[in-house]
C-alpha cells in the first residue's frame, strides 16, 4: 500500500506540472519554479510534513520537496540564529543537492558532445 500511495501522490505532483506545461505557455523554467515555491507554501502552511507521513517518497521525490527543504532549513537556523539564519539555512540544507547538479552537470559535459 505504501508504494501505491507514493506513486499517486508523486504522479499527481508530476501531472500537475504536465497540465501547466500543456494548458497555459508557461516555459519548463516557470512550472518549476511554481512547483518550488507551491512546495515552499506548502511547508510554510505546515501541510508538506503530513503529506510526507502519508506518500514517502512521492512526496520527497518531486521538486516540490526542494521547496520545502528550503523553508525547513531557513526555519531551523532562524530559531537558532536569528535572521542571518535564514540564509545560511537555506544553503546548509540544500547544498548537497546543488553541488551535485554542478559537479554532474560538469562532468556530463566534459564527456558529452553538446548538439544544437
């Protein structure tokens, strides 16, 4: 059951950002800054955390979790270190992900040959 419940949820994440994409001109870079911030309200209204109980991993998968790593870790460090926490926060959380991104992203070009 659990696995079901994770990829309806996930797949509902990933149909809503289909729909933007096919119904409106919105461009890939807008759906996922929607999906991002829509996350980042999400935590920040206290719902990310219940949907993470009930779906697992269709719910820490999508991008919409990016958002919410992002409010978590600048709630986190603004309890502990006042409004300079806010920022560092934001970068102590999500910094494994990002730097991920780059050092790939790097290496996939070091090794691919761009077309176009």
């Amino acid at each position: 059951m659990l696995f079901l419940t994770a990829f309806v949820v996930g797949g509902l994440i990933c149909v809503i950002g289909q729909l933007l994409l096919d119904l409106t001109t919105l461009t890939p870079a807008h759906v996922m800054t929607i999906l991002v911030v829509g996350g980042a309200v999400l935590d920040g209204l206290g719902w990310y955390d219940p949907l993470i109980k009930f779906a697992g991993a269709g719910a820490t998968v999508p991008i919409t979790s990016f958002g919410n790593a992002l409010v978590h870790g600048a709630m986190a460090e603004a309890q502990q270190y006042g409004i300079i926490g806010l920022i560092t926060g934001i970068f102590e959380v999500t910094s494994a992900g990002i730097s991920a991104a780059i050092i790939f992203g790097f290496l996939t070009a070091l090794f691919a040959r761009a077309r176009g």
